[in-house]
C-alpha cells in the first residue's frame, strides 16, 4: 500500500503530515502539486499548504500510477485526463476496502485479547 494505512478523519491536512502518510519528501508533494493541476491545496494566510481529503484521494492515485506502476509524469497526467472518474471510483473503492479492513483488524484484535 502506497500510504500509511488507517483511517483518515481530518479535514485538512499539513504537508508534513502529507509527506508522512505518503512516507515521501515535502518537496515530492509540492513537485505533484505543481504537476498535476487537479491538486489545489489550501493556503492559509502565512501560505502553508493545508490537504484535504479530496487531495489525499488524488495524491494516491498520483503515488499510485508514477511510484508503483512506474508511469512517468506525462503518462500520469494522460490517465488523470482520460480517466480520472474511473481512477476515482477505484480509490474510492480501495478507500472504503481499507476501513473495512481497519475495523475487522480491530475486531479480531479484540477476539484474542
């Protein structure tokens, strides 16, 4: 898995708590942000980058086509483009596979203990 897996709850995210979930540099997410349009993060009035879910859903599917199916930035943007509902709907789908996971971990950690 690309990113630390949990449940994420917040609704905005620094980008060092970004660059932890994703276990790359700040400057990675920053590059990304500059890249890939669709990636807007909130500024807030001293101009730190504040993440929301929607962008964490984004950065993951950028993680996943650049760092694990090895797509160069232009491959990735051309998929975002031609694809991006049917990417979206797999993370999605990926997303809510991961909580149930989560919380079934958790049931079976009560289980034995």
């Amino acid at each position: 898995m690309p990113y630390k897996e949990r449940e994420i709850t917040k609704l905005y995210y620094s980008i060092g708590e970004v660059s932890k979930l994703f276990e790359v540099n700040s400057s990675l997410i920053r590059f990304w942000e500059s890249e890939f349009d669709l990636l807007k993060p909130k500024k807030n009035k001293k101009g730190n980058r504040l993440f929301t879910q929607k962008d964490l859903t984004y950065l993951k599917i950028i993680y996943e086509l650049v760092k694990v199916k090895g797509y160069t930035l232009e491959g990735a943007k051309r998929a975002l483009k031609d694809d991006r509902n049917t990417l979206l709907e797999k993370q999605n789908l990926i997303d809510a596979l991961s909580k149930i996971k989560i919380q079934l971990e958790s049931l079976k950690k009560d289980l034995y203990y």
